[in-house]
C-alpha cells in the first residue's frame, strides 16, 4: 500500500492526520480508515494540503515544505 506524501514524497505515519483524496478530500488516517487510505488517488500529510489552501497541492507549487529549513 502506497504511503507516502503525493506533495512532499514523505512517509504518512499509520497514525498521523492525513488527507485522503477519493473523489473529494477526506481527513482521517491510515489506522481509523485504511479501506480509504488504499481506495485513494491521492495521499497528502494534513500540514502539506493545508499548506495547499484546502485543496491538493498542484505538482508546481513553490512554498516551501512546512518542515523544510
């Protein structure tokens, strides 16, 4: 199952706030739902998507990763 971040490339942890995009965006994780987290398109670290004003972070976007130095 693909874990990682569609913005950042980083690992989502099992138990981590995640956003989970299966036709509209959904927050949850991979433990409280992880039929979801298989069944989606795309897989976003909460920070990454809020970083992205709500909606998934297009492939060119320029502000930095919210942990980058």
């Amino acid at each position: 199952m693909v874990r990682e971040c569609d913005w950042c490339g980083d690992v989502i942890g099992v138990y981590e706030p995640a956003v989970f995009v299966a036709g509209e965006a959904h927050e949850t994780s991979y433990a409280a739902e992880p039929e979801l987290g298989a069944a989606a398109t795309e897989r976003y670290h909460r920070s990454c998507f809020t970083a992205g004003g709500g909606q998934p972070p297009a492939a060119d976007l320029t502000t930095a990763h919210p942990s980058a130095p």
